[in-house]
C-alpha cells in the first residue's frame, strides 16, 4: 500500500546532526507510528517525502531549524531561585513551567545552577540545529474511522489513550 492521505505509517528511522552524530533513533521493535496528510504527526518536510512511498522504501532528508526544532529563541531562557523548586534541582532535569507570554505550559530544561539559582531553557534540546533525518518505511495501513476523528494514529503500535 502506497503512503496516501490518511494512512498510518510506522517508521524505522534515525536523525543525526551535520556531524553525522546519532541524535535520536527509533528501537528496532518500536518503530515510530503516525496518521500521515497534515495532522501535526511529523514534521511536515518528511511527510512530504514519505508521500507515495511503500512499505520497504527509504528517504534521506536534511531540514533547516525552521523544518525541525525552530531556531534558538534566547527569551525562552530564565534564571530562576532554588527554592522556586519543588525538589532538589540538579542540570539536566525537566520541569514544566508556565509561559508567561502565552500562559501555555513549557517544557525547561535545567541548563546551570549556581549562586543559588538555576537557569532553565525552554528551548528544544535540538533547536538551532539542521537536521538529517533517515527513515525505513515498515508498514502501512488505511486508518480507522476512529483515528482519522481524533486526528491521530491508535493501536498497538499508535496512541490509544486520551
């Protein structure tokens, strides 16, 4: 079956940066699981190419940061008191937090601690970075009645909790 609109695909896949260092990979028994024709599921620049494709087929695509992660915004990082914490805080950690532009709760990293304050990043660990991604098309299946309403793939292999 051909990679159409309102298909459920499932992805073998691999990105590297420009280095060709692995950033993110699928495991071999999980691949990655998407309703494909333009619902948000994947980034927009591999939709485009996985169209048409079967399963067995491979693409190899290159995005800019606008295409992936979005460019660094350096706004998006605060320096924040300890004690504003609801745990011991140590680099690396994740902790949602709210925008306080929009409202919408964001994910921050903890990038530094010192003096008694953290700096947080709610930029993608990935953001500012072109991207390669490597993908291996491993199945392909028309999607429910039930998937194409909630705009997202279920099952198994997809999302099925709300």
């Amino acid at each position: 079956m051909e990679i159409i609109k309102n298909t459920v695909v499932s992805l073998n896949y691999e990105m590297f940066d420009v280095s060709g260092e692995l950033l993110d990979q699928t495991p071999q028994d999980a691949p990655m699981v998407y309703l494909h024709g333009g619902y948000d599921g994947i980034f927009p620049t591999v939709e485009e190419a996985l169209h048409g494709k079967k399963v067995g087929d491979k693409i190899d695509v290159t995005m800019e940061p606008d295409d992936a992660f979005g460019e660094y915004d350096a706004s998006l990082v605060r320096i924040e008191p300890l004690d504003a914490f609801p745990e011991e805080v140590e680099v690396g950690m994740m902790f949602e937090a709210d925008d306080p532009e929009t409202g919408e709760y964001m994910l921050f990293t903890v990038t530094q601690i010192a003096d008694g304050k953290a700096e947080i990043d709610g930029n993608h660990p990935l953001a500012g970075k072109t991207v390669r991604f490597v993908a291996t098309v491993a199945d392909v299946r028309k999607a429910s009645d039930e998937e194409l309403a909630h705009g997202h793939a279920h099952g198994p292999d997809g999302h099925h909790h709300h």
